[in-house]
C-alpha cells in the first residue's frame, strides 16, 4: 500500500521578521527545516506503517536543489523513498501551481497511491490551502486538521480524529483519500545514527518540468492564480494581566473586580452557565 | 626572554572610582556580592569597588597596599569554590571593565583572535563570534579595528570559541583565571590552550603585558620581574611534576614555561587579569550522536574504545551512569515536555554522548570507523539518538545538561526537612589507566553506603561528576568521609583532587593529598615573590 506525504522545507522561524522595505520574510542566517506539520503527517505514516507492515511512504517535495534537505530529514524518520521535483520554472508558484505540480508528480511516480497525508500548512506562508487544493485536483474525499488516523476495514478506509473549533469530531473516508495533520508527536522524534546513515544511502529521485508533462504557463510563477501583494504580521492583541502568586481564593476575587471594573457580568449577576 | 618589566597605567583620582562603603550598605544594595555560585559566606567586608578601567582599578590597588587592605577579585561570581567570596577587606569586582577591545586577525598563527577586558561574558564571546556582530567594536575610532572588524564580518566561515564551561554566565576573565574547562576540552583542551596573552596588574598598581611565547622561565626555572620603578620581583617556578589529567588543583608549573601560564588557573593568586586575547577555532558543521548501552560498564569500555581509535575525531565524550537514567525516566514520567527528548529505551542501561564532524548533504557519508569501533565495543548504532539540524544540537545539549537540574530540585525537596543538607559532587580526574578502577571505587563504596548517587560528565577525561543526594543529616556526614577517601584514591592514582572547579577556598584542604608538604611550600614561595604581604585573594589555595 502507498502512501504520499508532501513536504516542504521552511525556515526555522519562531517569530516571524519581515522586510518592511519588499514585504517579504527575512529568511537570512535562518535554517532550514523541514515544515512541523509536514512531520506531524509523517509521524502519523510512520504510525500507521508500524500497525501495517505493508505500507510504503514516499515523501514528496517541489522545491529548490537546497529542499533536499527536508527529504533527508523525512527518510531518517522512516520515509521509504524521496522525490524532490526542482526546476527553475516552479520558482513563484503560489498555492494553485504548487498543488498542480504535486498531483502530476503523483500521477506520475506513485500512480497506485492510496492515500495522501499533508501538513495542515506550512509555517513560512500558513495558508493551509495546498492540501485541499491537491484534493480536489484529484478528485479525492479529504479530512483535514487531523489529529489521530487509522486504517479501517481491511485498509479500505481511514477513520480520522480531527478538531474543530468547539471540540473533536471523527470521520471516516474510503481510500484513496486525503488528509492534513494539525499535530504529531508531541516530541519530537529522533531518528539512530544508523538511520540518519541509511537515509543517504537511499536515492532521492529528481524530476524536473519536463518528466511531469506541464506546460510552462501552468507553473511557477506563470502558472500562478494569485500573487503576494503585501506581508504584514497580524496587529498585536492587548495582553492579557497575569496574576501570580496569589491563593485560589484572592485571584478569584481579583479576576472577578477586573471584570466588574469592564463592566463584564460577573457570578454575582450571572449564575455559571455549563 | 625570562625577564619582564611591568608599567604603570595613566594616573587617576582614588576617590573617583566607584564604590560602595560599609558592610550593611553593601549588603542592603549588592546581596549577591557575598558570596558566589557555592553559596559560602564569610566575615563582614567594608570596601566594594567598581573600577571601570585599568588606571582606577591601579588607584585601589595602591590605596589598598597602602592601607594593608586585603583585596578580593570578583568576575561574574559563578565559581563553584567560593575564590570571590571576600573573608575581609576589599572586593573589587571587574563588572565595568566589560568591553570587547578588538577582533583581530594574527597572520602568523592565521587564527582569528578576541581581545576583550575582564567581565566580558563568555556567551557574548560565544554569540559575537558567530553572529560576527561587536557592538562595541562597531563604534570604534580605531581604523585598525573597524578595518579587521570588517574583515572578520566579510568571513564566510563561522568560528567559535573552544571552551565550553556550563555556566556561560562566566567571564573570560574569571574562566582564564580558574582555566575552566567544560566538555570540549576532551578535544580542544582547557582555556589555558586557547589563550594566546593576558594583560594582569600586580600588586604592585603596574600592568605586565604577556603575549604567549614570549617570555619563558630560565633553564633554572626562574623568573625576574620589574616594577616601572626598577624593584626586582624574582619567581622560582615549583618543580612538581603536574598530573597526567585535566587539573586545576595548585600552580601550573613546568620546565621552560611560559609566563602565562603561570597566570592562567592560578585563580588570582598572583595578580589582576585586566584583559585577554583568546583564539577562535573554524566551526565545521556536527551531528550529536547520544548512543545508549546496556550497562555503566559497557559505556565505559565504550569509551576507551572510542578513545583509543585514532581514526575518530569526537569533539567530547559525556557519560549518563544508569542510575542518571532512571533519574531522567522519573522526569519524563512527570512531564515529558521538560525533558525534551523522545521516552528513554526500556533497554537503556546508560548513556555515552559525543559528535561527529557531519556533513548532512554530503552523498555518501562514511563512518566505517565509528560503525567498527562502537561494534567492537558490543555496542550498536541502531541504540541511537542522532541530530545534527541547529536545533537539534541545542536540544541536545540541553539533555545533557539536564541531570544537575533535576538533582538540584530533589535536594531543595529534602532541605525543607533538612535546611542543613547539600549534594556531594566530585570533581575527581585519574589517568586514562585508572578510569575503571575508579568506577568500581564509586560503586561499591556507595552502593553499600546505600546512598542515591548518579554519575555523569566528562567521562573522556576520566572526569566523572558523581552526585549524591542525602536522604538526611546521618548520610551527609558519612557522604563526607566517603568523599575525602575518594579524593586521596584519585590523588594516588597521580589524579587532580579538582580537575574543574578550582580550589579557591571551599578545597584548600584537598590540596595536601595532592602535594607533598614542600611543594606546597614552593608554591607559597610564588605567591609571597609576586604578592609578598599576601594581600590579593587571602584564604584561596591557602586556608588562612
Ligand atoms: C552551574 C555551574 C556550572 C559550572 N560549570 C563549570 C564547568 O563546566 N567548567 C568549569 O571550569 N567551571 C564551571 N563552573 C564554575 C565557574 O563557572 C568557573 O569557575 C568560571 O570560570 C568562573 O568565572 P567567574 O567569572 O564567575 O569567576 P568568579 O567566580 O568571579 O571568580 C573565580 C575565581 O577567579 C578569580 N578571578 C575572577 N576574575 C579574575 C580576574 N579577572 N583576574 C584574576 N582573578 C580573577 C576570583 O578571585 C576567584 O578566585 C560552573 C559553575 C556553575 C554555577
């Protein structure tokens, strides 16, 4: 059985800089990493190839000759085999050509796939729209921001917890299928020296355009829908006070002057609703 | 050239430097200043100083000598022995004198070099070194520094400073003054082999300037200093034979040495050190490997495995005792998050850490030679933790250092119960030869003492830190005794009764099982030809 898991390498970034001046992240003297919720989907690949021997995981990457890197990381962490498509025509794809160029790279390497596994997004641009675009392309059922999966009915279909705002909810889809990953490991892995051996001892296979049959106009930038107009970081929320140091009691009655003071009903005229 | 002649610095007004007077103001304004990271307090001190310069600190020196006032010298105040803790007299702490002077290349040794004066920490050291940004520098009026500043930013390669002392906190004064050392000096040596000159005042309010390889003692092993005013200040190196390990127990002291070396780990016995020029070595990139055993003896064959084999190159190599482990599984236990790393192996018997130079994007890596050697040791790459991204060679470290942490809060437990108890640690170093017979020493003799103890540390150098935590009073004070016994084994084994910490104050004691009665007196000898009232550090190295 094959699964994908599309990667992308990001910058190591904890809190975002941003060029006033171009608008653009400031990725300088910052590594590069391979993308959290990238190895979250990995993380749950690997799960679900330790319950079934069978499975194969192949990671897939669009990026620059550097992204390499990303594939290695995803070897080490038990990838079968790494496909990284490179070329200098993918350069600007925004969301639309990068999810094209992935499900060609799919069609074309892993035609027997049978489920996709994604990152809920990546943390360099957090649009969380590559996954469910890569879905539709290809015309498969898909659940994101998954948290927990497993394989169900004679790995026929996958049952997914996922989150939504007020809770959890799960669902199952048959396979082939989709599904994106808020979260992983809580901690994470950490690979032996010998698999970080054995991963370059594996091929990473290089595609460029031309193996994936596109036309130039629909990649990269040319083959882009939308562009970046402009990047900002979201204004500042006001923080919040924080109240140390006191017993149970006194910050209960602190928290509920606070609230009074904004004219927020507090237990005094409202009972607690549960 | 075995004689040097000091000078005096520009003159400056005594009352102008910086200072705080009488004990209860000290006290109220700088609680800290009583003491260092070894929590020892002593008698009342009246005089604090902050001389932001060579010249004022000269003008307390030379008020102090007047007065017969002993002066103590304080750095960042994180040793470990209580050498800044003032008994009397003056402190005179360096905190001003804290600006990077020069980044600069030496085209002989083609090394990149740091000046910087005394209180500089060594995380800046670490952090301008590698972001190759000296804020100090940056304002200079000096063409030859913006000139080298500029070259040293134009490099592509990133530098570090070798030695790596846990507390980072540190300053590159206190650290060559104490020679720390930290887990690098497995490969890299102790500060003393990084430090390419010294400037250092003397009691004399004067200032010796000493590049390494300058000046070297004599064939009779002396030698001659001279003050600006022409005194002589003859110093007859000891004729002790240093121990084969890593050592910070009395003077350094050997055939045709140089002069300052003579400074370096003598913990301000002799004089000042108001600045220093340090050598950065090329960074080339690493992978941490953490390889589990299945038993504190497998780990140690390990090492001596991995010692012996001249084709590896490991930066250090540390040690977690399986005891360490099941300290560590507790922590994950109660949160994993704080420990950072995956759940410890149920196989896991200890733990050997070390690096590899790796390359991630290099084709075809080969470690046949690690492979080889660790599998000749019954131990297997496969029973690994490995990482090599930034951030997985800070989590790393962070695991390493992890246990001291831990054992901290379990004795903060126990001392609310009882306020009088501490931890007992060694900082014992035999020979290479020696390292299992040391072991078994620790182990059977606190096994059957029944105490809670971990080992762990720099196990390359036969260095183990072994920490026991005391249940109660009872087991301290045997903890003690058990303690001074393996201080004279480790001495016996031609060993260092303080192979890091210094000796300060706290291990003046220590000294005797390591040196006969005489060579103390020769090293006596030293201090009172540089220091002849014994005014500068009183009670360090020598218990007053
Ligand atoms: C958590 C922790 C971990 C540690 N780990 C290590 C370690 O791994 N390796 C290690 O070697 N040490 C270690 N230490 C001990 C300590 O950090 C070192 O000894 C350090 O080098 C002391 O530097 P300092 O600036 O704090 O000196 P201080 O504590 O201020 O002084 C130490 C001694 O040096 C003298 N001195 C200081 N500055 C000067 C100067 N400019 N001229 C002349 N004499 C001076 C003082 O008089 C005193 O005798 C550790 C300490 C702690 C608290």
């Amino acid at each position: 059985m094959e699964i994908v898991v599309a990667v992308k390498q990001v910058p190591e970034i904890s809190e975002v800089k941003i060029n006033r001046e171009t608008g653009t992240l400031i990725r300088e003297g910052v590594a590069s990493i391979l993308n959290p919720f990238c190895e979250y989907a990995l993380d749950h690949a690997v799960r679900l190839k330790a319950a079934n021997p069978e499975i194969r995981i192949t990671a897939l990457s669009m990026g620059p000759p550097q992204a390499r890197a990303a594939l290695l990381r995803a070897l080490e962490l038990g990838a079968d085999r790494a496909i990284l498509v490179c070329d200098r025509k993918f350069a600007g794809a925004d969301t639309w050509a990068t999810a094209l160029t992935l499900s060609e790279a799919i069609h074309q390497f892993v035609p027997g796939y049978k489920l996709i596994l994604v990152g809920k997004q990546a943390i360099d641009g957090d649009t969380a729209q590559v996954g469910p675009e890569l879905a539709e392309m290809l015309s498969l059922p898909q659940i994101s921001y998954g948290i927990e999966a497993e394989l169900t009915a004679g790995l026929k279909r996958i049952r997914v917890k996922r989150e939504i705002e007020s809770g959890y909810q799960i669902m199952e889809a048959r396979l082939p299928a989709l599904v994106s990953f808020s979260k992983g490991e809580v901690i994470r892995r950490a690979p032996s020296f010998k698999e970080i051996l054995g991963a370059r001892a594996k091929q990473i296979k290089v595609a460029d355009a031309s193996e994936l049959g596109l036309a130039e106009k629909e990649v990269g930038l040319s083959g882009s829908h939308t562009h970046v107009v402009k990047i900002f970081p979201p204004s500042q929320k006001v923080h919040g006070r924080m109240l140390t140091g006191l017993e149970a009691g006194e910050a209960g009655r602190e928290i509920c002057l606070f609230l009074k003071d904004r004219g927020i009903p507090t237990d005094s005229d409202m009972r607690y609703r549960t | 050239m075995h004689e040097i002649t000091s000078s005096l610095p520009p003159a400056c007004d005594f009352n102008e430097v910086r200072r705080v007077e009488g004990f209860d103001r000290i006290r109220e304004q700088y609680p800290d200043f009583l003491s260092d990271e070894s929590k020892l307090t002593m008698g009342p001190f009246d005089l604090l100083f902050f001389p932001a310069n060579e010249s004022e600190l000269s003008a307390v020196v030379k008020e102090m000598v007047r007065r017969n006032i002993p002066i103590t010298v304080a750095g960042a105040r994180t040793g470990l022995v209580g050498g800044c803790v003032p008994p009397e007299g003056a402190l005179v702490s360096l905190a001003q004198m804290s600006k990077v002077l020069a980044v600069y290349h030496a085209p002989y040794a083609r090394e990149w070099r740091i000046r910087a004066e005394a209180a500089v920490r060594l995380a800046d050291i670490d952090k301008m070194a590698e972001s190759k940004r000296f804020p100090d520098l940056e304002k200079s009026q000096d063409p030859f520094v913006i000139e080298q500043l500029r070259l040293y930013g134009g490099e592509q390669q990133r530098y570090f400073y070798p030695p790596d002392p846990t507390e980072m906190s540190a300053s590159i004064g206190g650290s060559v003054a104490t020679n720390a050392s930290g887990a690098r000096t497995f490969r890299f040596g102790p500060t003393r082999d990084w430090v390419r000159g010294i400037r250092v005042m003397t009691m004399t309010g004067e200032v010796l300037d000493i590049p390494r390889g300058k000046y070297f003692s004599s064939p009779s092993g002396w030698f001659t200093v001279y003050d600006g005013k022409g005194s002589c200040y003859p110093v007859r190196i000891p004729d002790y034979q240093m121990p084969r390990t890593k050592n910070t127990a009395g003077f350094y002291a050997s055939p045709h040495m140089d002069l300052v070396d003579l400074f370096i780990g003598s913990e301000g016995s002799f004089g000042i050190i108001t600045s220093v020029d340090i050598a950065l070595l090329a960074w080339q990139p690493k992978c941490s490997i953490i390889l589990f055993t299945e038993s504190d003896e497998r780990a140690l064959h390990l090492v001596e495995t991995l010692r012996s084999d001249k084709r590896l190159k490991l930066d250090f190599l540390e040690f977690y005792s399986s005891s360490a482990m099941d300290l560590l599984r507790d922590m994950q236990a109660g949160d994993p998050r704080h420990v950072g790393m995956p759940a410890i192996p149920e196989s896991a018997g200890a733990a050997v850490f070390f690096d590899v130079g790796f390359d991630p994007l290099e084709e075809k890596p080969d470690f046949r030679a690690l492979e080889e050697s660790t599998a000749s040791a019954g131990v297997y790459l496969a029973d690994s933790w490995a990482g090599y991204e930034p951030r997985e060679l800070a989590r790393f470290k962070a695991f390493r250092h992890l246990l001291p942490e831990k054992i901290t809060q379990v004795l903060s437990e126990r001392k609310k119960t009882y306020p009088g108890l501490h931890r007992l640690s060694s900082d014992l170093a035999v020979p290479d030869e020696h390292l299992f017979d040391m072991w078994r020493l620790y182990r059977t003799q606190l096994d059957q003492a029944g105490f809670e103890w971990v080992a762990f540390g720099h196990v390359g150098n036969n260095h183990l830190h072994v920490s026991t935590m005391p249940r109660n009073m009872e087991e301290l004070e045997r903890g003690l005794r058990l303690y001074a016994q393996f201080a004279q084994k480790a001495a016996a084994y031609g060993g260092a009764v303080s192979a890091e910490h210094g000796v300060g104050k706290i291990k003046s004691k220590f000294l005797a099982k390591m040196y006969s009665a005489d060579e103390i007196n020769q090293m006596h000898a030293v201090k009172t030809a540089l220091d002849p009232d014994m005014l500068l550090n009183p009670g360090n190295i020598f218990a007053a």
